[in-house]
C-alpha cells in the first residue's frame, strides 16, 4: 500500500528515542511527545506552530530538530532554554515572523527564513560551535555584530538579502574553519565538521545519527542544493545588503574560502592588494560597488577561479594579464570606461596597436639587422688578426726573415735619401735660373 500518513497525533505515553514522521501530510500543532525523543524528523508536512515546546519538561533530551518545510506561521515561542541538549534546529522554508528568541542561543546549525529584526548578539557567544549560518531573504537590519568572529568553526556565513548596514567586522580573519588547512586543537579537527552522511559535532566529536547534512546556497547566480560535497564548500555571502566602508585586510586570511559574494553594497576603497592569497576561490563577486583604483595584479595568482565580476565599480588602470583574467567575458569589467586591456576593447595609453603582419616583418628585419652586424664585425677581426700575425709572425720567431726584413728596410730607407736628395738639388737649379 502507498501512500502517506494524515491527521493528528493522540496523545502519547511512551516516546521513542527517535523520531521520523519526514515527508507525509501531518497537521496541526506539533504534538508534544516530540520533544521527548532525542531525534525528531518532522520535515515535510503540514504542521502550523510549535507552541508545544513550552509544555516540555525542563532537561528535555531533545538534540536534533528538523520541521523545514512545513505551515509553521508567526513568532517562534521563547522557550528553547529547556531544551539543554539541542544542538541542531532547522526551520528552513516555513512562514515565520518576527524576531529570533535569545533562548534559542545554544543552537549550533540554524536555518530560519522570514525573520525581522537585528543580528542576535548571542550569535558566537552562546553558540560558538555553529557550523553554518544561513540567514538569507530575511528582513535582518542593523548591523554585524563582532560576536559574529567567534565562530572560528563557521564554514558557511550566508546573510545576503537583507537589510544590513555598517561595515565588515575586521575580526572576519577570525573564522579558522574558512582557512585551508584543518587546524586541530582541543576540539578536534575544525575541518571536519561536516561530512556527507552526518553532522560531527566540533564540542565532543559525536555525530547526529540518520541526518545527512544539507544547505541550499546562492552559488554564481543560481539557488542550489548540497549535500555530499558541501564539506567541500567555504562560502561569505553578504551580497544585497547596505554595507559600507572597505574590505577589511583580514579576509586575505581566510584562504581556504571558495565563495565570495560582496556585491550590491555601498562598499568602498581599493581591492585588497592580497586578495591573490584566496588562492583557492572558484567564485568572487564584487561587483555593483563603489571600488576604485586598480585591480590587484596578485589576482592573477588565483588560477582556479572560474566565475569572476567585477563590473559596476569605479575601477580604472590596466587589468593585469593573465590567462584568466584575460578569459572572462569583458561584462566583467563593464561600468566604467577607466578600465583597459584585454579582453576590453578599449586600448591603454601607450599600447600601440600592431597587425600580426607588421610584428612579424618588424621581427625579420630586426633579426636581419643583427644577423649583419654581427656579421661584419666578426669579419673585420678576423681579418686584422690574420693580417697582423700573417705578417708579424715569421719575422718575430725566423732569424733570417728577420736579416732579409731588416735589409729591405736599409735598401728602402737609403733609396728614399737618394731619391729625396736628387729632388732637392733639381729644386735649387730650378730657382737659380
């Protein structure tokens, strides 16, 4: 028989210690024997409130809760202090309102959706060992707490779509897990807090048994789903929000990251001058910003980078040559006419444009030039040399070739006084007469 399970719940006695009534048609209130296991899986039905857990015993066993996709509508009632074992709350895809209660702070996975007001402080503070925070397509304004920094075993920081302000905590070098390689300490091995079957919890090294992992991200444009590689994904979004100021130095730090996402702030200022130390970014995305200066030549150092944008800032000067950068479509760069090079059309000053026929006559005739240069003066030592010792030679090491030498000399020495003494005296009848 097929099909799925509807209704409500009678009221239970015995409570098992895992729960899993995942993908069928239950409505209503969530039932409160629920929060007396140490697993529930609720996802994927109709249930409307969770207005039950405040009738839960206080030391409620309760570790993992998963009510994504169902009705739940309004507030989150603020009595998740009882629950001492919770560790993972996922309310993905419902229609809650309204602010998150500060007693849900010991929550380490936290996926919510439709949700108004401020960053909540407690963020790092009573939930230092969250693995992933996924707060996008909210409503949060004001701005990111510092608090934000103490999560050193984040590997996923997704709050784009809202309404923040301010600036970038400069404490964002902070996030350990983001950086490359695992580091181990006294919590284990931050690097390896997510799996493809399960949740390792970085406190104590335990796993949520039967859940597997997931977040939904915003990767180069399009909403997807991971799941068995999202270990493999260190990702900051904080695109479509209102920040302001520069990106702080630190986030050259984070060189593990294979995600950035910047764009649709009002960030300003230069690029980080080391952003080619994010050397294992697949994606960054810093377009529709107040950038300026030029684009730091270390970014050609990033040559796994596949998706790249930087269009919409005020950026100028040449873009620095790399197969890379040179790949991209030139909407890349588009937005302002400062920038040039390839693949712009636009020339820089100074670059003068040659037609491959003109370059390669220019190189023959650059080589035929030097081929005679070389050419002709080899020739003219050569022939000095050879000339010299040719006629040298014999007379520095042959006795009697010196003798004869010398006589040739007295012969031509006493011919030219002769012939210069008749000379003379022809000379001096001439003016007598």
């Amino acid at each position: 028989m097929t099909g799925t399970i509807h209704g409500t719940f009678p009221p239970q006695n015995r409570t098992p210690v895992s729960i899993d009534l995942s993908s069928n048609q239950f409505e209503g209130p969530v039932p409160l024997f629920i929060f007396k296991a140490t697993e529930s899986h609720l996802s994927n039905n109709k249930f409307s409130t969770l207005n039950s857990s405040c009738d839960a015993d206080h030391g409620s066993p309760l570790s993992f809760l998963d009510i994504s996709y169902n009705q739940m509508a309004g507030e989150l009632p603020d009595c998740w202090s009882r629950f001492t074992e919770l560790m993972i709350l996922v309310l993905t895809n419902n229609k809650l309102s309204g602010k998150i209660p500060s007693s849900i702070g010991s929550c380490p996975w936290l996926l919510t959706n439709e949700l108004t007001g401020s960053i909540p402080t407690w963020f790092g503070k009573s939930s230092p060992y969250l693995l992933i925070l996924t707060l996008r397509s909210n409503q949060f304004n004001g701005s990111i707490p510092s608090s934000l920094c103490r999560l050193e075993y984040i590997q996923l920081l997704d709050l784009s779509s809202n309404d923040i302000s301010g600036s970038i905590p400069n404490c964002i070098g902070n996030f350990t897990a983001m950086k490359r390689k695992a580091i181990s300490g006294q919590n284990g091995t931050i690097d390896s807090g997510i799996n493809s079957t399960s949740i390792i919890l970085p406190h104590n090294g335990s796993s949520v048994v039967g859940y597997k992992a997931q977040a939904t991200l915003m990767w180069k444009g399009t909403l997807s789903q991971y799941q068995n590689t999202l270990r493999l994904v260190k990702s900051i979004d904080l695109s479509s929000n209102k920040l302001t100021g520069e990106i702080p130095g630190e986030i050259i730090e984070l060189n593990g990251l294979i995600s950035l996402n910047l764009s649709r702030n009002n960030l300003s200022g230069q690029i980080p001058e080391g952003i080619g130390q994010l050397n294992s970014l697949d994606a960054l995305d810093l377009s529709r910003n107040h950038f300026s200066g030029k684009i730091p030549s270390s970014l050609t150092e990033v040559d796994r980078l596949n998706t790249l944008d930087l269009s919409r800032n005020n950026l100028s000067g040449k873009i620095p040559t790399s197969t890379q950068l040179q790949s991209f479509d030139p909407a890349t760069y588009s937005g302002k006419p400062e920038l040039c090079g390839p693949p712009l059309p636009n020339k820089c000053q100074g670059d003068e444009p040659t037609t491959p026929t003109e370059t390669k006559d220019a190189q023959s005739q650059e080589d035929e030039d030097s081929f005679i240069s070389r050419g002709f003066y080899t020739s003219m030592a050569l022939g000095f040399v050879v000339g010299i010792w040719g006629l040298w030679g014999p007379v520095l090491f042959i006795k009697s070739w010196r003798y004869v030498y010398f006589k040739l000399l007295n012969r031509a020495g006493d011919w030219i006084f002769v012939m210069v003494a008749v000379y003379k005296a022809k000379l001096s009848r001439v003016i007598k007469c």
